[in-house]
C-alpha cells in the first residue's frame, strides 16, 4: 500500500481537506479544490511542471503576482483581474495548502501567511475553542472501534499490522501523519499494556493506551522474521520488505486504505480525524461537569482554549495537558 513520493496537487488537495480540524461544507470543499486547481494549471502551463514537490517558492511568488494581476496561465473565463477580495481568499487558501505541504514532508519550503493584501491587513481570525462539544460528532464506525480495541489477530501479516499500528498511534496517541513517519524506534518503550513514547514535536514523554503496545510487539516480531535488524534509529512504521522510512504522504495513505477495508464504507479517514474522534469520546465523558460548570460561571461556552498571555508548549492544566500530547 505505498504510494509513490511524486504527489499530484489534486491528490495532495484531497489530503489537506480530509485532514482538517474543522470539516467544511461541500460547496466549501469544492471552492478549496478549485483553487488548488488553478495553481496547478499554472504550474504547468506556464512551467511544464506537474508534481507538487517541483513547485518552488519562486514560482509560487510568480502566481502570486498573477493573481494580484491578468491570470494568462489558468483556464477562465473572466477577462479582468480578480478583486483585491477574490485574490486575497486565493491567496490564503494556496498559502494554507502550501504550508500544510511543508509540514507533510511534500515541499521542502512553505510561504509566510500573508498578513496584508493590497495595502490592508487581514482581519484576525477568532480564537476557537480547543474542544468544541456542541457540535454533533459522527460516531465511529463498529469495525474501526472493535480494531482500536482488541490486540491484532496472531497471524496477521506485516502490511496490516503496520496500518494498525499506524491508526493506534494517531486515535490513541493523537500523532499526525507527519509524526508517526518521523518516529524511530528509540522513541518506543512499553510497560505492560501501555507504551511510553517520546513524542517528535513536543519533546516530552507521553503514554498510549489502546491496543498499541500488543500491536507494536507484534510487528516488531514479524519484521525480524523478515529480516529486518531494529535499531534505535530505525522506522517505527517502516517500508514493506526493507527497514526503510516512509513519507508522512504514504502514512496518511495508509490508514485511508485501511480504514475504508475494515469498514467498508469509502470514507476517507486520516490521522487528524481519528484524533477528533478520540477528543470527542474523551469530551463526552467530561460533557456533564462542564456543563455544571457552565452553569455555575453563568456562561453558555467554556473555552478552554489557553489564552495568549498564558500559553506555554505544556499547559499546567491536566485535561487541556492531555488532550495537547494527545493521551
């Protein structure tokens, strides 16, 4: 199930939709593809380029320009120039996707977020809560709870332990894609049925319950009877028939492809969403307290998002501290 590490705009568009935290309305979604599109028609019209990892920030200055101007190279059929409104929203939505990019380990750069368009500054974003418990989550599916579950089968293969182990690490560890690619397993140490990790992005040490420590053993196992000699600094999710890395692109792949066979619906599942479905189990056993508290505080939201002044990589508190490591 690994892909090839040249990636399409329009495969990697599909990707940082699904792996938003906020999901989008349809009318949305297709308002971002098309946007992605038309960089990409530019890329190749005007550069003959056609996959992502070629595009370089001086051409992406180049497009910017474009549509700050006549887009020659894209497919339209408007005449004039976009308005200073239009090519700023084109311009935040390319730059977000293109950042994204760099943190999935497709583009090796990534563009500032813009701050002013034409002269102007953006207009701040509000701060959202960092769990948001009013909103009505799809439940996850029977299939995919009973795997996150229970241990893997004893003759499951390489490639389906390497998946499962790929969907424990984000539902119960709340790892991105990008994460799980960069750890090694020096990074791993079990107890029991729990595993104490070092997390990549964090720095610190955070434990992972689930089915993770039966399968990482478990994998562990059928790769040295492939062959493969694990050392501190090899891959925690490795390439099929060698001890090599893969992209967090094929991570991402992964746990799409086998998600959608455990459950049979074709949905496109990623790291981030499995992370938003634990966040929402986590928050519904806490759902009655804050409602209380709610009340108490005579607030009809509580945020719990830390505030600017205050916030540090760790917070002190200990729920918001786990849902950042992503226990």
């Amino acid at each position: 199930m690994q892909l090839s590490h040249v990636i399409s705009f329009a495969d990697a568009a599909v990707a940082w939709i699904c792996d938003r935290d906020s999901r989008l309305s349809v009318s949305t979604e297709r308002a971002y593809r098309g946007e992605i599109n038309r960089m990409a028609q530019f890329f190749a019209m005007k550069y003959g380029g056609l996959a992502l990892g070629e595009f370089t920030q001086k051409q992406w200055e180049d497009y910017v320009g474009e549509l700050q101007g006549v887009r020659q190279h894209v497919v339209t059929c408007r005449d004039e120039a976009l308005s200073p409104s239009s090519a700023a929203q084109a311009i935040r939505i390319c730059t977000a996707f293109l950042r994204w990019s760099r943190d999935e380990g497709l583009l090796s750069w990534a563009p500032k977020m813009p701050s002013t368009f034409g002269g102007r500054k953006a207009e701040p974003n509000s701060r959202r809560p960092l769990v948001d418990l009013s909103a009505d989550a799809e439940p996850l599916h029977p299939a995919l709870e009973a795997l996150l579950i229970k241990a893997p089968e004893s003759e499951a293969t390489q490639d389906v332990l390497r998946a499962q182990l790929a969907i424990g690490l984000a539902y119960w560890g709340g790892l991105r894609s990008s994460e799980i690619a960069a750890l090694r397993c020096g990074d791993i140490a079990t107890k029991g049925n729990t595993v104490e990790l070092h997390h990549p992005r964090l720095d610190s040490v955070i434990t992972i319950l689930g089915n993770v420590a039966a399968t990482w053993h478990q994998y562990c196992v059928v790769r040295e009877e492939a062959g493969d000699v694990l050392t501190r600094k090899s891959p925690v999710v490795a390439a099929l028939c060698s001890n090599e890395p893969i992209s967090a692109w094929s991570v991402w792949a992964l746990i799409a492809q086998y998600v959608e066979i455990v459950t049979g619906v074709e949905k496109l599942y990623s790291a981030q969403s499995l992370r938003r479905s634990r966040v929402t189990a986590m928050g519904a056993r806490c759902a009655p307290d804050i409602d209380e508290l709610s009340k108490y505080t005579h607030r009809c939201l509580v945020d719990f998002a830390p505030s600017v002044r205050n916030r540090s990589p760790m917070s002190r508190n200990p729920v918001l501290r786990a849902i950042q490591s992503g226990e």
